[in-house]
C-alpha cells in the first residue's frame, strides 16, 4: 500500500520520462482461488489484485497517468518458495502445504517466465489489467467487472 501511494504520487510524478508511468503489482496464482494450505498468503495476494484494480481503474489513471496492473505468477524458483516450509500456521497446515508439494500440486517455473510476462504489460498491457503466468505462457484475465453488472 505504502509502495504504491508513494509511486503514485511521489515518485512518478517527479521523475517520470514519458507521458505515463507503470506499476506492477506482485500477487500470485494464490490471489486468484482457494489455496487451504496458505490461506494468510492467499488472502494478501487478493488483497493486490483490488488494490490494482482500484488504483489502475479508469479514474485514478486520468489523474495519475500511471498504469497500474498486476502479475499472477504460478509457483516460481525463488528464496520465498524454498523458504516456505516450517512457516505455515502451525501443523495441519504444514501438512497442507507438504501433501501439495509431495503430490506435484504445482509445477516451479523460472523467473525469466515471469519477467517475459513483465516486458509484455509494460510495453502494451492495460490500467486495471491482471496477468497470469505459468511456465512463459503469459495471458490477461478477465474478471468480472462490477460496474458493468
């Protein structure tokens, strides 16, 4: 949230180069469904994708001119996934989260498949968008839209 308002209205106003600046926000496979075995984890992810959607809606982009998207990234190799285990909230969710990972729940995928996905929104991916990537295949999802409901 910090990061994000102080981007917003700090930084990028001051030091942008262009007529726009970007913001993407890091959020998860985990921010998209149910994931009972991290459910803390889960709930921040789908706390990102509102923030992005709110911020990168139609109205702050007009003020702003700062496009602001989100990447879903499915499990990647990073220190964060090694580290995981032993920090669940307590036993029966490190059970969780071990049957996953004993059962190829998830396959881990590199991060140049994530910051492929990341050269793409920057270079032509809507305010409000949010993106899944597993494995280099990359794509926009389409959520609901509320207002249009």
């Amino acid at each position: 949230v910090h990061g994000c308002l102080l981007a917003l209205h700090e930084y990028i106003p001051k030091y942008k180069i262009a007529n726009e600046g970007a913001i993407i926000n890091l959020s998860s496979t985990a921010g998209l469904g149910a994931y009972p075995n991290i459910p803390v984890y889960a709930a921040t992810k789908h706390a990102i994708l509102g923030l992005t959607r709110s911020w990168g809606h139609e109205k702050h982009f007009a003020e702003t001119k700062v496009r602001v998207m989100a990447i879903c990234p499915n499990a990647t190799g990073t220190p964060l996934l090694e580290t995981m285990p032993g920090k669940n909230l307590g036993s029966r969710y490190e059970e969780f989260f071990q049957q996953s990972v004993s059962n190829n729940e998830f396959k881990i995928q590199s991060t140049d498949s994530v910051a492929k996905c990341i050269i793409h929104m920057l270079n032509s991916a809507k305010s409000a968008s949010v993106w899944l990537v597993d494995n280099g295949e990359y794509c926009e999802l389409k959520l609901p839209d509320i207002e249009a409901m």
